[in-house]
C-alpha cells in the first residue's frame, strides 16, 4: 500500500485530494497546525476515520524533517500555504515563512531523509504576473507578496530536480474553486452572499475589480491532476488549468442565473451596477476599497502538456462551477440556520 502524506490537507484541495487517493486504496496521512481539530473538508466528506492527521508546521524546520524520516512517504503533495493575495499585502512574513521557506525546509528534509519521495509541489499561476503565457517555461514576473513567494517555491524545486536527480513535480495551479472554498476567498463570498440572497436576505453584494479575466477550473477534477503528474516515467513540471479565461464579472451573473436572477449592468468603471433585470433593484455595485494594491488583469493559460504527456484535461464550466456552489451553499445554509425557508 503506498503512503501519501498531504500538507495543508484542512484546504479545499487537500480534503478531496485525500478521498481521490483513499478511493485508490493510498494509505494518507494529512499535515496540519491543529491537528486535534478535524478540518471541515474532511468532515463533510466523510473520510474523517480514513486517514491520520498530524503536526505539520511549514514554519518549523525541525518538525518538517522530523515528519519526512518517520513516515517516508512514497507521495508528498504539498499544499500548504498561506493562500489568499489579498492577506499577502497585509502578512508578507508569514506568507514567506510560510510559502517559501517551508518549500525549502521540505525540499532539504526529502534530500536528506527519504530520497525516493515524489513530490507535488503546488505551484500557481500567479508566479507568471502580467507575462504572455507560453508554456511551462514561461519568464516568472510576480507582481504581489504571494507570487513573489510561490515563485521561490517553484524555482527552488527545479533547481533541487535538476542539481540532485529527485522526483520533484511543480503543479503550476490556476484558480479552481468549489464547494468546499474556504470563506475567505471571492468567489465563494459571492456563492454565499447569492445564497443568503435566495433565502430571504436582501443585501447589495459589494465587489472589488470586475474585470480582470480568470482561468477557473473545478477542485475534485484538478487533485485528480496532481496525482497523475507523479505517475510519469519523469518529472517534470505542469500548467493545470482549462485553457479559458473569463471576466470575473461572468462569475457574478452566474452566480445569480443560478438562482433565475438575469443581471443588467449599467454605468461604466467603477460606477458600473448590476441590477435586477425583472424589477430593476440593485443587487452588485464595486466598492473601489475593496481592489488589490497590484492585480493580473488576465490570465492566460495552456494546459496542453499535461493532456499530451497525461491525457488529463479539465472539463467543468465557469458556470458549471458557479451553479454547483450556490446550489450547496443553499444547502448548507439552510441546515445551519432555522429561520431559512
């Protein structure tokens, strides 16, 4: 039976991830700050008796080694970190303790303790900045704290590939979303706040920057891509992504088509709003406070390696994506709040 070991396995990714390798008969082992604290995911998946949570500090050097030489895991999916752009500008520190040191404890640990580990290392698409996206090989121009740390991560990683012969993979990410999105990211503050809107709860949804273009794929398809990157006779590094880019804006309208609302937006830049169009109330207008200092204005993307090398591609819409979230946060809101129709 193999052995994988997930670090930041209390995210959206790290919980379907462990289900998708359980179900392929893996032994897991998952890494957290709290491990007396079973993460949500895990709960609401139903794998919480499958898989063993332990102690995993991307800030201790000494407790990343110490965990590599007890388990020596075949798999190693990395995807602990600190996640979220916008907190990077507010905790550059602890994003760069978190998101490049770490990285760099992990890859000396893996050198050192257990040379036959295979690592997936989760890069992101955010590393490329502003840059015409060509291929994996694509010039690294960060723009903000986060991909400034995500790219030594990803660099690192090839450089210790390339100079010490390891199993070293680097998943360069694009958005994916889903149902277990954590709170603190956009689109899932706009699945909910849609959500509260069906229920009862009459508010304006307040936005930042409407029309910057993403690539956003669906989690439980992607963590299905991680681990076919360590399968390969080789490693090497991916792009993972759908290959399309949409205003976020198209995300907003899908979001409310979800619960049969049509948007009518009207005005221009920031005075632009989003109106109801069967009765002409304001449901979306853009709150200039809420736009990053530095932003991707779009994102381009080419995942035809990994469907060469790998057969994999993603396959679900934005407004798959977006119809799937609103409809289980209805759901859950509706478990956890009495006064809910």
């Amino acid at each position: 039976m193999k052995l994988a070991l997930i670090s930041g396995i209390s995210g959206q990714d790290g919980s379907y991830l462990a289900k998708y390798l359980l179900d392929l008969g893996y032994r897991v082992i998952g890494g957290t700050k709290v491990k007396d604290i079973i993460p949500d995911g895990i709960k609401k998946l139903g794998i919480s008796n499958k898989i063993e949570i332990i102690d995993l500090d991307f800030t201790n050097e000494n407790n990343i080694f110490s965990v590599i030489e007890k388990y020596k895991p075949d798999e190693f999916y990395n995807l602990a970190a600190q996640s979220s752009v916008g907190k990077s500008f507010l905790s550059p520190l602890e994003t760069s303790r978190i998101n490049a040191f770490g990285v760099a404890y992990l890859l000396e640990a893996i050198r050192l303790k257990s040379k036959n580990t295979k690592l997936f290392q989760a890069s992101s698409s955010e590393i490329f900045g502003n840059e015409i996206l060509i291929s994996e090989n694509s010039h690294c121009i960060p723009n903000n704290p986060y991909s400034t740390s995500k790219t030594f991560g990803h660099l690192l990683t090839q450089n210790y590939r390339d100079i010490f012969g390891l199993y070293l993979v680097s998943g360069i990410l694009y958005n994916h979303d889903s149902e277990l999105r954590g709170e603190n990211f956009f689109t899932k503050s706009v699945s909910r706040h849609v959500a509260n809107y069906f229920l009862g709860k009459k508010e304006v949804l307040r936005v930042g920057n409407i029309y910057v273009k993403r690539d956003i794929g669906y989690a439980p398809e992607y963590v299905k891509a991680m681990h076919i990157t360590l399968q390969g006779e080789k490693a090497e590094d991916f792009i993972i992504s759908t290959g399309k880019s949409e205003l976020i804006k198209n995300f907003i309208n899908y979001c409310f088509n979800a619960i049969s609302i049509q948007l009518e937006w009207k005005g221009e830049g920031i005075n632009e709003k989003g109106f109801r169009s069967q009765s002409g109330e304001l449901l979306v207008e853009i709150s200039p406070e809420k736009f990053r200092p530095t932003d991707t204005p779009i994102q381009e993307s080419n995942p035809s390696k990994i469907f060469n090398v790998h057969g994999w591609k993603a396959t679900k819409s934005l407004s798959d994506i977006a119809k799937i979230m609103v409809e289980y946060d209805i759901s859950e809101l509706k478990k956890t709040t009495p006064n809910h129709p």
